[in-house]
C-alpha cells in the first residue's frame, strides 16, 4: 500500500460527500449535527459518532467484499434497490420526532419520557445509526466510487480495512465542517442579537423541517420515479 | 411563527398519510411480477443488420435514479465515440444502448454491474460474445484526458476483435 493509494481512498470519499448526488442526506446530517448549539462538546461529540457511523458501515462492506464474503455486484443493486426507498418514509418520520408531531407519548411506560425528550437530550447518540443510515443508502456517485473505485483499489492494495476506513472519514468530514460553520454562526447571531433560546428554537425546528423535506424528496425520486433538473 | 394544535394534528396527519401511502407504493411496486425484460438484444436494436455481422455495442448502465454525474459520464462517452469513431458509427458498426440496470436484471447479472458504468461488448446477433465494464469512468470523470483515452481504447480494442483483426 502507497500514499497514493490511501490518498486516493480519502480523495474518493471527499468526492463522494461533495458531489450533487447525496446532498439531500448531506443537508439532514450537518442539521442533525449542527443543531446542539448550546455546547461545541455535543456536536463534536455528534460529529464524531457520524463519521463513526459511516467509517465503520464502509469499512465492514470493504472487509466483507475484499475478502469474498459478499458479491459486490448484487449488494450493490440490492442497498441501491431498497435502501434508498426505505430512507424517505424514514427520514419523514424522524423529522416528525424531532419536531415533536409524533413519539411524545411512545416511550411513556419504559422510561417515564417520550421519544423526542429522550431525542433532545441524548441527541447526540442518535448520529451513529445516521451514519450507517446514510453510508448505505447509496446514490449513483457513492455506488460508483465506492464499488467502482475504491473496492478495486483496496483489492489491489490488499488493504480492506484501512482504505474502506479512510474512505468513511472523507464521506464524513465536509458533513462534519459545515455543521460546524454552521453551528457557530447561527450561535454568533443569536448571540448578536441577544436571543440565542429563539435561534436555538429555530435552528432544532429547522432540523425537523428539513429531514422531513429530505424524506419527501427521497420519496418522490426513489419511490414514485419523479426526476428533478438538480439531480 | 407557532402553529395551533389543529395545524399541528392536520400536518401530522398528512405527512403519516403520505409515509404510509408510500410504504404502500413502493411494496406494491415490488410485489408485481418483474416484467421480462427482453435483455438480448433485437433485430431491430442491432440496426436491423444480419446476425452474422459482429458488431461493437457499447451500453450505458444506469440506475433508475439518474444523477447529474451519471448524464455527464453518458454524455461524454458518447460524444467522444460519435466524434472519434464517425464511420463506423455512422455504418452503425458500433451501436449505443442504455439500459436501467435497475430494470435489466439480465444483463446487470451478466455483466455484473455494481454501479452506472459504460460496458464495451463485442456482439453477434443476439450473442454477446465479450465485453468489458469500464468501471474507472467515475475516478477518471475529473481527468479528461485520461476518461477519453479509457473509452477510446476500449472502443479500438472491441473494433479490431468485432472485425477479427
């Protein structure tokens, strides 16, 4: 293995992250991650558990492809097939969560507090399973660089864990950055202007109202076949 | 802006209608018997030529979800096989087809395709004797010199097999 090859690896999961194709998800995850404005430890933390979530989902399909254990081809078509639909009924009612429309009363009688109490406070461990989420839901790009580009290069390079994991790391990180500029800007307005409860309001509203737009346009595109110009 | 409880349960009510209307499409989507899809190619997608002709057929492989750089690998590859291969394509020794992998259960398994792709075959008839999936087209989209060179050798190298040089 070179410093090409492990450059590369980083190299295609930047690409991945920063190409048109899984923005909708992109745009749920820096919410997700960026709305804790109160503490930069919650959404490091946050950040952390999703490049987490997505370095460890890459890195167990890289270990299982490179070393025989599943076709590539079929998982492929598979995760692309199912997963992609499954994701906007999903992310719908996870916006519904989080904006309290639903799940307040679900968790009543196991832990004396509903589902999107229990979401705002422990939010922040909610961003490992986002990650797994989003890492399989493979778009055309993803799907291409990932079974296209990396699997050979880590097949070739007899790496299947490190290269899979840097990969996962680059998927993750510009995620990760914007949800940081983001963060600290809207806590420097709210701040500015003396009212950080009102922007921390908006900004966990926000978050409910885009994954619930995210799961429509998933819905719309993977379920129903509807095309839109900015695919 | 605050919403009432009315607004509230409406909107919720609207947004589970539609998850579960979804649910429902998309089951019953996958419930209908798959079409057959003819995945050998026709007479008449051959370019009505005899089946003892061989001939280059290059399919574009996509996903039902079609994205911004899926149409620009397309659209690049085929511009540069129009361009750099003029007669032959204009005597329709090569041809072009594109095919939802998504779909074409056949020919995804056959060619063993894990994403969109270009397939380079050589074909007789309804045969396709060999082929070659141009995986690398997505690191190469960003090296323009390099993804024309990837295509154009494929291209030459199928010719010469088709024309049993």
């Amino acid at each position: 293995m070179t410093w090409v090859s492990i450059t590369t690896a980083a190299w295609l999961g930047i690409l991945t992250a920063i190409s048109p194709c899984p923005l909708a998800s992109n745009v749920a995850a820096i919410s997700f991650i960026g709305r804790q404005l109160h503490s930069k430890a919650a959404i490091l933390f946050s950040g952390l558990l999703y490049t987490c979530g997505r370095t460890l989902t890459y890195l167990a399909l890289g270990f299982l492809l490179s070393s025989g254990a599943l076709a590539s081809g079929e998982l492929s078509r598979f995760l692309q097939k199912y997963l992609n639909e499954i994701l906007g009924p999903l992310l719908i009612l996870l916006g519904m969560i989080l904006l309290g429309l639903i799940g307040a009363g679900l968790s009543i009688q196991m832990a004396g507090e509903g589902i999107q109490q229990k979401a705002s406070k422990n939010g922040a461990l909610y961003a490992f399973p986002l990650g797994v989420l989003f890492a399989l839901s493979f778009c055309p790009v993803s799907a291409g660089l990932f079974f296209g580009a990396l699997i050979p290069l880590s097949v070739s390079s007899d790496s299947s864990v490190l290269l899979p994991a840097l990969y996962g790391i680059g998927t993750a990180i510009p995620v990760v950055v914007f949800a940081f500029l983001i963060a600290f800007s809207s806590k420097w307005l709210g701040k500015a202007f003396n009212s950080l409860n009102h922007i921390e309001f908006y900004v966990r509203t926000a978050t409910g109202i885009i994954f619930i737009g995210a799961g429509i346009y998933y819905s719309l595109v993977h379920i129903y076949g509807i095309s839109f110009a900015t695919q | 802006m605050q919403f009432s409880e009315k607004h509230k349960k409406l909107i919720t009510n609207l947004l589970l209608a539609f998850v579960l209307v979804s649910i429902g499409f998309a089951l019953g989507k996958h419930s209908v018997v798959a079409k057959t899809v003819n995945s050998n190619m026709t007479a008449a997608s051959n370019g009505g030529r005899t089946t003892a002709d061989r001939l280059v057929k290059i399919f574009y492989m996509h996903a039902t979800f079609r994205c911004i750089t899926c149409n620009s690998i397309e659209s690049k590859a085929k511009q540069l096989v129009e361009h750099d291969f003029a007669n032959a394509w204009s005597s329709k020794k090569i041809l072009w087809e594109e095919v939802n992998f998504q779909e074409n259960e056949v020919l995804a398994k056959k060619f063993d395709v894990a994403a969109s792709c270009v397939v380079v075959a050589v074909v007789q008839g309804n045969d396709i004797l060999e082929f070659n999936r141009l995986d690398d087209v997505w690191p190469l989209l960003e090296k323009p010199a390099e993804f024309d060179a990837y295509i154009r050798d494929a291209v030459k190298k199928a010719l010469n097999k088709a024309s049993g040089e």
